[in-house]
C-alpha cells in the first residue's frame, strides 16, 4: 500500500498549460496606460493652448478636458483591476 502511494506521489505529470486568458491581459493594461497617457498629454496641450490663446470658451475647454482626463483615470484605473483580477 505505501509503495503505491508513492509511486503515484512520483508520477505526477508536469505538462504546461498555455491560458490565451493570461496571454491578453498585459497588452489590455498597456492599452489602457496608453489611453490614460493621452489623456493626460490632452490636458497638458489643451492648457498651454488655453493660456496663450484668448477665447470665450477657454473655461469649457478646460472643464471638458478636465472631464476627459478624469473619466480616463476612473476607467483606465477600473479596467485594469477587472482585468487583473479576471
């Protein structure tokens, strides 16, 4: 009976299993960092654009690009935990 045991004990088979699941989550975060960045580089452009320029709808600019750069974060930030945790 022990001699059983262990020899199933030693013939455990180690083959690799390859997941497409794991294969795609790297490339997903580095999109969504990406799409972070650019927003980010909107916001910055869209500022220096702002003050060098006077118009009368420099504050809705601002606020639109404040939006964008916000809800990219809350996305990007919420895309990558679902993705990781998925």
């Amino acid at each position: 009976m022990e001699e059983s045991i262990f020899e199933q004990i030693l013939s455990v088979d180690w083959s690799p299993s390859i997941s497409f699941g794991g294969m795609f989550k790297l490339p997903l975060i580095l999109v969504l960092i990406v799409c972070i960045f650019y927003a980010f580089m909107l916001s910055l452009r869209t500022k220096i654009l702002v003050d060098t320029v006077e118009s009368e709808g420099n504050i809705k600019i601002k606020i639109l690009v404040f939006i964008n750069l916000l809800v990219s974060l809350i996305i990007g930030v919420v895309g990558t935990i679902i993705i990781v945790l998925a």
